[in-house]
C-alpha cells in the first residue's frame, strides 16, 4: 500500500461504497425474502462502507503486515466511525437507520461487540487480499482520467444526498406530527375517562367530540402523508429496519399505512 493521490482516495471510496452497497442488498434481500434496494441513498452506494473502508486504509497503513494489529486497528477505528455516524443521523434525522439493540453486548444500540469484531475481520481480508487488485486497477488509470472520473461521481453522489436528505427530513417531520397528534388523542381520551367518572350524560356528549375530533385528526394526518407519501416511502423501503426511539409509535404506524396501500395496490 502505498499513498495515493486525492482522486485516487476518492476512486476507493466509491468503489467500497459499492461493494457495500451489493453485500447489503444481498444480505436483507435474502432475510426478507424479497429484494431491497438498501442504504440512505437511492444510488448504489453505502457511504458508511467506503468510508470505513477508507478509514481502515488510513489506519493501518503503518501495520499493513502485521495482521493482528490490521484487525485491532480496523476494527477501532470503523467502530468509533460507526458509532458517530448513527449518532449524528438520529439526532439531524431522529431515526436510526440501523440499531443493534436486540443483540448482546450493543452500545447504545448504534455499535455491538460483535458486529466490532467482524469490522476486525473485514480489516484483515480489506487490507490483505480485497484491496490489492483494487489498488492495481486503480493506480492504472491515467490521472487526469482518474480526476474526471472522481468528479463525476462526488457530483452524483452529492445530488443523491440531497435527494436523500431532503427525504429523510420529510420523514421527519410526519414522524413529528404523527407523535404530536397521537399524544393529542391520548390527552382527549384521558378526558374522556374524566368526564365519564362524574357525568354519564357529559361523558356521552364528550365522546361526541372526542369521536368528531379523532376523525379529523386522522384526515388531517392522512393529507399529510399523502402529500410525502411518496419520499417516506422511497426511504423506509431502502431502510425496512430503521426504528426511532422517539417516534416509535409514529414510525410503526407509517410502516402500518404503506404495507397496507401496497396491499390494497397489489390486489
């Protein structure tokens, strides 16, 4: 390994981006049975993984033949890398779009002992065998071609996130207002139990209202989603398991509303 011009950083990047991008659609194509377009982006690119890649490129290049250190070093460093990443996207989007909480030894269910310990592994066939004929395919194109070709691609990838997050913050937003709402029926309905207690004639009156009230909220709710139906459903198809610790009822009921209009579209 030796070091490498910007573009040609740049080139590895979207290569490993890609390489990620088919182990993930693979991988959650074969769990669910069908196949999944996976990642944030629409493209086919997995930014997290040429970006561990590249991270693991960088920290072992002191270490490249000393294979235990390549496993303890990648796997450190693409750990932290991974931590950071899912806590900057839950806090900018408030959705995780991976968690580990269901298996033993997480963090905070953004990193787990045990996925660490595969970065390790993915460190050692990285940088002993994968990168090898990468590096050799790459270091034969021309630089000026090379430039060109990372330009392209970093304006590709950069629309896509815009896309991305542009749908990711719609996402967002309906989370929010379906929270919103919900604790607003959840306040009427406490009322309602209130009201029962002291008036049965106030209590049937009150659930008049309370009835009109959760009919209009839901046709309200539904205008709304309608009117982002179409970027929330893009994006929770890419990410079928993004869960959210503040929204979890809200983005629940969204997987809800879009498997049963698939439902309903595919009868």
């Amino acid at each position: 390994m030796r070091y490498y011009a910007v573009s040609q950083w740049l080139i590895f990047f979207f290569i490993y981006c890609f390489l990620g991008w088919i182990w993930e659609c693979c991988y959650v194509s074969v769990r669910k049975h069908k196949w999944v377009n996976r990642g944030f982006l629409h493209g086919p690119f997995l930014p997290i993984y040429g970006s561990g890649a590249i991270v693991i490129l960088i920290s072992t290049i002191a270490v490249k033949d000393i294979v235990p250190l390549v496993f303890l070093l990648g796997m450190v460093s693409s750990t932290i890398l991974e931590f950071c990443t899912g806590c900057c996207m839950e806090k900018l989007f408030g959705v995780r779009y991976w968690d580990y909480s269901n298996l033993p030894l997480n963090f905070k269910g953004h990193i787990c002992f045990f996925i660490s310990l595969a970065w390790g592994a993915f460190s050692i066939l990285l940088v002993c065998v994968i990168h090898k004929p990468i590096e050799a395919a790459v270091l034969m194109i021309p630089r000026t071609i090379a430039d060109i070709i990372a330009v392209v691609l970093a304006i590709y990838m950069a629309a896509d996130f815009a896309v991305s997050i542009n749908e990711a913050m719609d996402l967002k937003a309906t989370l929010e207002k379906f929270t919103k709402e919900n604790e607003q029926l959840q306040m009427y309905a406490r009322r309602m139990e209130i009201t029962a207690t002291f008036a049965e004639e106030e209590f049937n009156k009150k659930k008049e209202q309370f009835m009109a009230a959760v009919a209009e909220e839901r046709r309200q709710l539904s205008e709304r989603a309608d009117r982002r139906y179409s970027h929330i459903t893009s994006i929770i198809k890419r990410n079928p398991n993004a869960v959210s610790r503040v929204h979890k009822e809200s983005i629940n009921e969204i997987k809800e509303i879009i498997a049963n209009r698939k439902a309903k579209k595919d009868n």
